[in-house]
C-alpha cells in the first residue's frame, strides 16, 4: 500500500464519510483533513481507532459502512490514533482520527461529540 498518494487517502475518506455522522447528541459529520499540526495540550483521551468505531460498528443502520471507513483507515494509515480534546465548552469534545501516511504526513478525520 506505500504507492497510496495522501490526495488518494484523503478523497477515498471523504466519499466513504459523505453523509455519515457520528452519533452523539449533534450527530456531527465527518470532516477529513491533514492534522500536521495537532494540537495536543488539551487531550482528555487517546484511544485505539478499532475501540473508537466500537459502538458504531453495532448500529445497524449504518454498520457497513463504518465497517468500511475502519478497514480504509487501518490500510491506508499506520499508527492510527483517535485523540479526544476537551473544547472551551464543557461538554463539547472534538474528536481526532489520525494515522500517518506513506508520505509521513498526519492525515484523518474530525468530529465532535456532546457528553452531558
């Protein structure tokens, strides 16, 4: 997979999150990006991207296709890590699903969730 461009991981993302939300009570979606420079002083959690997908993976409705974006991320990115940062919002999380790319480039995904 090292002939994988970060433009190619980047679009496959995008179209396998396209309509998809991370349910929470904002059901917010999915934003893909390059996280080079992460902000990591304010991480309340580290998780492991299989424990993170965990809950979404028994939904039903939307099962396969969290099944897919899971299996796209583990193939495209190594050392994936899903960072949770606390907000100036106290019940307000943002949620970082980023991997290192074959180019050594931080690549990912972005949602938030609300914890009350």
């Amino acid at each position: 997979m090292s002939s994988l461009s970060d433009s190619l991981i980047l679009q496959v993302l995008k179209r396998l999150t396209q309509g998809l939300t991370w349910e929470s009570e904002t059901n917010a979606p999915f934003r893909v990006g390059g996280f080079n420079h992460l902000d990591r002083s304010n991480v309340v959690s580290v998780s492991t991207v299989e424990d993170f997908f965990r809950p979404a993976l028994n939904r039903e409705e939307f099962a396969d296709r969290f099944k897919a974006l899971l299996t796209w991320i583990k193939q495209s990115l190594r050392r994936v890590k899903v960072y949770k940062i606390k907000t100036d919002q106290p019940s307000v999380f943002e949620i970082y699903i980023v991997g290192i790319s074959y180019a050594g480039n931080y690549l990912g995904l972005n949602t938030q969730v609300v914890e009350t």
